[in-house]
C-alpha cells in the first residue's frame, strides 16, 4: 500500500518532519504539546471515571445506580470527542466522530437504558482508565528529555555562572571523601568537557522527537480502537 493510500485509509495525514529538522519543527513541538497536556486531560478523565464507576456500581443493587452509569456513558463520550480533537490538531490524525445515542423507547428510563446500551461512551470510559498510566510516562518521559537535552545542548552559552558566582570552577559533577579522608572535586571546566556534554545534549534534542512520536503512537493506537466512530 502506498503513503497516500495509508493516510486516505488511516486518517493519517501527518508528514513526519526529517530527523535533523524535528526538534525544531512545528509537528515536533504540536507532538509533545500532546504529550504534555494529555496527563492533566488524564488526571481529570480518569478522576471522573472511576468515580462514577465505582458510585454506580456501588449503587446497582437499587434503581440509583443506572442513572449514575448511564451518566459514565455520557462522559466517555465527552472525553472521547475531546480526545479525537486533540489527536486532530495535535497529532494529524482524524478519527471519524461516532453516531449519536438513539432511544429506542421514550421517556427517562427509555434515555438512561439508550446510554447503557452505547458502546461509544463505554469505549470512551475504557479509553481514559487504560491510558491514564500511559499518560503518566509519556509526560515525564518527554519532560524529562527534552528539558535535559536542551539544558545540556545549551551548557556552552551558561557554563560561566558557575566559576563566577560560586566557589566552583566550574560546573561541579562529583563531590566525595573517600575512605583515606581524600577529598575529590570533579568540575566541568576544559573546553572538551564543556563541548562533550552539549553533544550529549545535541544527542538527547535529537532522540527527544522520535521518542516522544513512539510514545504518542500508543495514543494513536488506542484512539483507532476505542475512539473512532462506529
């Protein structure tokens, strides 16, 4: 199958930047955009979930219950749209939106038995439960990599703090006595170390999209399972 048959097939209509471009390319930063944001989007998903979850089923021996249950549904699908829209315009990916509930019978209880029975907003709840602990890694995975990648590519430009306005002569690594009383001292000031730890940095901007990419693909992934339209 070809790209653009893919994409038409998919949804898919992202254009991967090329790996020295991506650190610094819109896509890049709109994917962990996504990243970031999706763990207070989890955090308040999962909370309503489970509590409605555990209210309702806790409530199932009598009449109060269903209501509750009924109203899980109504926020998966919530959830669910706002998620599809987020993936949309954060990750170029467009998940068909699913049809609407449609009562079968009239009145209160025909509206409540109508959301029970919608796989869309059930799927939406699942989608939020299982991916609240993904949300969690991707977020500090993609914090953590891109804040430490740029801070170390760019030690060259702020190295001179340290011997300026501290005690050290540089960047301090390592600080110990040993057990014969010998103190060591390990600071980052040759020209070789300094350019060492921005090519790790260098190293980290340029894994930070791919990594990022990996983990939103579990998104996708999940999106395409429980989010499209059905």
């Amino acid at each position: 199958m070809s790209t653009a048959a893919y994409r038409a097939t998919t949804g898919d209509h992202s254009i991967r930047p090329g790996f020295w471009r991506a650190p610094i390319s819109r896509a890049g930063f709109r994917e962990l955009g996504f990243a970031l944001s999706g763990l207070p989007v989890a955090i308040l998903g999962f909370s309503v979930v489970v509590t409605l979850f555990s209210t309702g089923l806790g409530l199932a021996v009598t009449m109060l219950g269903l209501p509750v249950l009924a109203l899980l549904t109504i926020a998966g699908r919530g959830f669910g749209a706002a998620e599809r829209f987020r993936i949309r315009t954060m990750l170029d990916l467009d998940l068909p939106d699913p049809r609407e509930v449609t009562a079968r019978r009239e009145g209160v209880w025909g509206a409540i038995t109508a959301r029970l029975a919608d796989p869309v907003g059930w799927k939406g709840a699942l989608y939020q439960f299982v991916m609240f602990p993904w949300a969690i890694l991707s977020f500090a995975l993609s914090t953590v990599f891109f804040t430490v990648g740029w801070a170390l590519l760019l030690f060259p430009a702020y190295q001179w703090v340290f011997g300026r306005y501290t005690d050290w002569d540089g960047y301090r690594v390592a600080n110990w006595t040993d057990s014969h009383g010998v103190h060591h001292v390990y600071d980052l000031t040759s020209p070789f170390q300094i350019a060492g730890v921005s090519l790790i940095g260098l190293l980290l901007v340029l894994l930070t999209p791919q990594l990022v990419h990996a983990l939103n693909g579990a998104n996708r992934l999940a999106a395409r399972a429980l989010l499209a339209g059905r």
